[in-house]
C-alpha cells in the first residue's frame, strides 16, 4: 500500500487534485460552458452538463487523489444541502486552497485561520444585503439562466412549481417524447383500474365521503365480502370502496349485486403491480383514508370484519386507467401522512438502484399534497440526458429562489462582496476565492478575467450590475 506524503508536500497534493477537478468543473461551467461525455465504469457512456455528475466519473491516486475525492465530497455536500451551486461551491474550495498555499505555504498558523473567519462571517452579512424578494419575472429570469437560456424548459419548471403548490412536489421524470410534457396530479393517484363488471360500464364514478378497506388477501368467496359490506351499512349512503389484490367468484357477485341494488354503493380496486409491492400500495392507502391493513397473516379474520379496520376518504374518483384518492383535512391525517412520507424517503436514501429511488420519492410526493410531473425527452437518449440534468439545476434554482430570494448571478454578488472584505491577509485569501467563479465564467467565454477587474462596470456600488457571460457585456442583472 502507497503511503500519502503528510506536511507541507502532501498539503499541495491535495491542493492539486482540486484544482484538477475545478479545471473539469470549468469545462460545464455558465452559459458558455460545454456538454461532456464521460466513460463511466463498465464502459457505458453518459452525457452531462453538470458539475457534480462530472466529477463523480474521476479518480486519481495519491494526495492528488485524495484532493480530487475532496471536491467531489464538497460538490456532493452542496448538492444533497441546495441541489445547485454545486460547481461554484468547488470554484470556490479550489481557489481558498490556491490562496491559502500562496500566503501559508507551509501550512496555516491560527492567526491566519481566524483571520479567514473573521472574512467569512462579514461576506455573508453583505451577501444578505444584496437579496432581493423574488417575483414572478425574476423566477422565470433565475430558471432561464439555470437552463442556459432554454426558455421553454425554464417556464416549464416554473409552471410546475406553481401548480404544485406551496406543499406539493415536482418530479423529473424520463420523457415518452422528444419534448416536455407536464402532468399535474391532486391528491394519491393509482395506476390500478376500477373493476367494473356492467356491459356498458360508467367512465368514471365519483364517491363523495366513502368508506375505504384494505385487504392483502384475495377476495374470493361471498364469505370474504359479506361481514364487510355489513360493517360499512352502518354508515348509510356513504358507499364503500375496497383495495385488494384480487376480486372474483361469489365475493364479485354479491359487490356487485348490492351495488346494482342499491343496497350499498360498492366498488373494488385492483392491484395490478408486482405482488411484492402490494403491501406497500395498501400502506399508501391507508396513510391517507386512515384504514388498517387487513392481513390474515397478521390474525385478521375476514369473515368477522370490524368496523374499526374501515378508513374514510373525502373524495374517490374511479376511472378504468387509474384511482384518485383525496384525504380529509385533519390533524390526524397529516400525522399518519408525515409518518408514511419519512418512511419513504428513508428507504429512498437507502437503496443503491435509481429506479427505485425515484418510486420511492414519487410515492412519498404524492402524500404530501401536489404533485406536478415533468418529462423530459429528446431525440436522442444523450440529449434527454443533457436536458435532464439542465432541468435539475433549473428546479433547484427555483427552489433556492423562492425559499431564500434572489442575488446577483454571474458571480457579480461574490464580487461585489469581494472588494469589501479587509485587506488582511486572510482578508484577501477570501477575497480572491470570491472573484474566482466570474473569472471562470469570463475564461470560458474567452475573455480575460484582469479586463473585468480593470473596467470595473458602469457602477461598480450596485451589485445587480455585472458582466453578463451569455452576452459579453455589463448589464443590468
């Protein structure tokens, strides 16, 4: 095993490798950055205009390693905390190490290191003063740049935002198409149809206030409905809805015979995915209607249902393709929803496929209120790709807009801050690192970053006055 060189030397290895992972960040970085196409391991290709999916495709060895294995860590980090900024966060880091090495270079003394806070703490009061509240011309102003001047993908982020609403969700999904599409869904929406047995059967039934059952098991015969419909008669007119896995038999034939009569307004819901997954889709259920899983396994006679397993919705839409389920409005249902959600999203952070990440993560979405779906396409799979990861960044950005407010973009806010910090020598190690994300940009659009510190703007006190990388000019950000 290489032993890593510790001191000074191993210090500016470490310093290396992230400037090495800074210089890949540049290559996506802005509105003049580029789409790069990484080997991954196993030999797969993936198209990418992000920073943190760039640097998760490169290793090294060494303390040069080590340093790249850092940015990455510092990318990540800013990722999982905001989920965008990442590659400025990098800029940022590479260039605090290049200063540090400038001013200590062998190593840092703890006047230096309290000097460097000191600069910190006062940067982050003078970024606050350049926030200004968002409006509605400003998000969609926020979301085009984080789309690189992609207008439609920018309203389309924009427009999902708002129609989920302030406790809804919006979900990047793989598109059918080679464009966008856009999908707002109210309430838990199931993909499982609406058994209905009628010759001509109604397009859609619509249940103000049911009942709702739950049940693992296949419901057969009429002994395994009877004791149900039963305890649902207690609530007159307000009919009932049952979740199993099956329906069929003398079970089917009196659902239906009561419903047609009149007796009790019945209907039945199938599962049609995966056996495996049938607890968890009862579980969603019951978050919402407040049911319990009727399970034989778990002792749960089925020909001595109990009133107290049936759960209420306040509204269920029946269709052939799919089921809507709108909860009541209560404390108690917030609580067993909120319960539900963690659950999801823990198993989200804890399984390693993609795929059932986002499943969990849709599922755990829908719980919680609106949920806006948006697909992205292209004409080919490199470029749904590249789209995708842009409509990341652009979701992020207008989440961060609407949580916190605007700044200056195109690195004018740090630079701004940056003229104001103390001349110390801490002081100017952060002062540097904050110029280094517009001089990147400038670097990428060909212009030198001194010309820019030289001219200095049309009003170098305003901080939403800046060089525009998109346009190679100062604007009014």
């Amino acid at each position: 095993m290489k032993r890593l060189t510790t001191g000074p030397r191993g210090f500016r290895g470490i310093a290396r490798g992230i400037r090495e992972a800074s210089r890949l960040i540049e290559l996506t970085y802005g509105p003049q950055g580029g789409t790069v196409i990484v080997s991954k391991r196993g030999g797969a290709l993936a198209v990418t205009a992000d920073g943190a999916s760039l640097l998760r495709e490169i290793t090294g060895t060494g303390a040069v390693g080590l340093g790249l294995s850092l940015g990455r860590g510092v990318s990540c980090t800013v990722e999982g905390e905001a989920g965008d900024g990442t590659s400025t966060a990098l800029i940022l880091a590479a260039a605090w190490l290049g200063g540090l090495l400038r001013e200590a270079p062998d190593g840092p003394g703890t006047e230096l290191l309290v000097q460097m806070e000191e600069a910190v703490a006062q940067a982050r009061l003078l970024l606050e003063q350049t926030v200004q509240p968002i409006t509605r011309e400003t998000l969609i102003r926020t979301a085009e740049i984080a789309a690189r001047g992609d207008f439609e993908l920018a309203a389309a982020i924009v427009g999902a935002v708002e129609s989920a609403g302030e406790g809804g969700t919006v979900l990047l999904s793989p598109g059918t198409g080679v464009g966008l599409e856009v999908e707002t869904r109210e309430g838990l929406v199931l993909a499982d149809g609406w058994v209905n047995p009628y010759p001509e059967p109604e397009p859609e039934r619509v249940y103000e206030g049911p009942l709702v059952a739950t049940v693992t098991a296949p419901l057969v015969r009429a002994e395994h409905l009877q004791s149900l419909l039963e305890a649902a008669s207690q609530w007159p007119g307000r009919g009932v809805v049952v979740f199993a896995p099956d329906l069929r038999g003398s079970a089917a034939a009196l659902l239906h015979t009561n419903d047609r009569a009149g007796v009790i307004k019945a209907a039945c819901v199938i599962h049609r995915g995966a056996p495996a997954e049938l607890r968890d889709w009862l579980e969603d259920i019951a978050a919402v209607t407040g049911s319990t899983v009727v399970d034989p396994v778990a002792g749960h006679l089925l020909e001595e249902f109990e009133g107290a397993w049936l759960g209420a919705a306040r509204r269920v839409t029946l269709t052939r393709p799919r089921v809507t389920l709108l909860g009541y409005e209560e404390e108690a249902v917030y609580e067993r929803l909120e319960t539900r959600q963690r659950s999801l999203e823990a198993r989200a952070e804890a399984t390693a496929h993609e795929f059932d990440r986002d499943r969990y993560r849709e599922r755990a979405a829908a719980l919680g209120g609106g949920l806006c779906v948006v697909g992205v396409g292209g004409h080919t799979q490199g470029e749904a790709q590249e789209r995708r990861s842009r409509a990341e960044d652009t979701l992020h950005s207008v989440r961060a807009a609407l949580a916190g407010g605007a700044v200056p973009g195109s690195g004018a806010a740090f630079a701004w801050v940056a003229r104001r910090l103390p001349t110390t020598p801490g002081g100017r190690i952060v002062s540097r690192a904050l110029e280094a994300p517009r001089a990147a940009l400038a670097r990428r659009a060909g212009v030198s970053p001194a010309v820019l510190e030289q001219d200095g703007g049309p009003d170098p006190e305003d901080p939403w006055t800046g060089w525009c990388a998109g346009r190679g000019e100062w604007v009014r950000l």
